[in-house]
C-alpha cells in the first residue's frame, strides 16, 4: 500500500504533502525532525491521507495536490476540518 498525507504544521499553519509507503514511518521521521523540508515547522499534525495500490498512484494524487485546482480543493478540505474542529456538529 502506498500513501498520500497532508500535515499541517501547528507553528508556521501551512500544509505540507507527501507521498510514502509507509505513512507510520514517515509519520515519525517528519515529527522527529528528519527531513529538512519540515524540521524546523514542527510540531505536525497529520490531517489527511490516502491509500493507493501503487506508488505511481499515490504520488500522481501529490502533485495533483500541490497544482493549482488539487490545491485549492486542499484548501477547502483544511477550511472544512478547521472548522468542524473548532464547531462541532451536533
């Protein structure tokens, strides 16, 4: 299984994406501070992910993401999360 994630990072509160094979690992390398791209934006939170059966799946769905009409559809999804955290639905 491969993956696409989205964390949001709770001091610069900007969206970081990505694509792995192991999202677990990759999870605790990002908030361990291993990757340079988000070492310093720490603490992350994982907002989003994904499941694809190939990797070429899953990184196509990445760059979606990060072109201008996947990002914008990313946007309305952070705004949507946000916002349910913070309101509820009852």
């Amino acid at each position: 299984m491969h993956y696409f994630y989205v964390l949001y990072s709770l001091k610069d509160h900007r969206l970081y994406k990505g694509s792995s094979s192991s999202l677990s690992d990759r999870f605790i390398r990002h908030i361990s501070g291993g990757f340079p791209s988000t070492k310093h934006r720490r603490p992350l939170i994982l907002i989003y992910s994904e499941g694809f059966s190939t990797k070429a799946d899953a990184v196509m769905r990445e760059r979606w993401s990060k072109s201008l009409g996947g990002g914008l559809k990313q946007i309305l999804l952070w705004k949507k999360y946000s916002s349910e955290k913070t309101h509820p639905s009852t």
